[in-house]
C-alpha cells in the first residue's frame, strides 16, 4: 500500500504530525528537511516563514502549501500553483511516534 497523509494532527514550530493511511501517526520534521534546501531566493526560503509554512494543508493524499509555486500556462501566462511533497518521501522522512489508530 502506497502511503499517504489522511489529516494533520498537530503542528509545533516546523513539526507537523500527521496520520497515514496504514493508522501511524507520524511527525516530520520539516525545518532540518527545508534548510539543506533554502538557497537564495527559492521555494524553501519562502517555507521558512513562519507564516507561510503554517498555510500547510492536508488533501487527503498528501501535504501541500497552497499558491507557493507557479506554472506558466500554454499561452506564456504565470499563474499560482500548489506546492506539493510525495507522501511516500514523507512517510520515510518522518519520525515515527509508535502510536496506531485502531
């Protein structure tokens, strides 16, 4: 079974725990994933924001953070676009709390 993010939990700073298909309630840790990545002007400067990275939202698939990122349409038009993760990478980056929902 392919994991995926059912619902956010709780957040605390840049920890988001968070509940997979399978029952685990995991907790990730984003800030020590986002800080090897945040480079001048990109993406993951931007989630550093405090207010930003709490705009997280769940789909039911997976986490993503709402008009973070672009696409330029067919016809050369930018328009904002969810910024999302694989649930897959998360479900391995996570720590895992040991708890289940039964």
């Amino acid at each position: 079974m392919i994991p995926r993010v059912i619902k956010i939990i709780e957040i605390k700073g840049f920890d988001v725990t968070v509940l997979f298909n399978n029952g685990k309630i995991l907790t990730i840790d984003f800030y020590s994933w986002i800080v090897p990545r945040a480079a001048g002007k990109n993406i993951y400067t931007q989630l550093l924001k405090e207010n930003i990275f709490k705009a997280i939202g769940c789909n039911g698939i997976t986490l993503y953070w709402p008009d973070l990122a672009e696409v330029t349409l067919l016809d050369g038009t930018i328009q904002p676009a969810e910024f999302d993760l694989d649930p897959l990478m998360l479900y391995e980056f996570a720590s895992s709390k040991q708890q289940f929902v039964a």
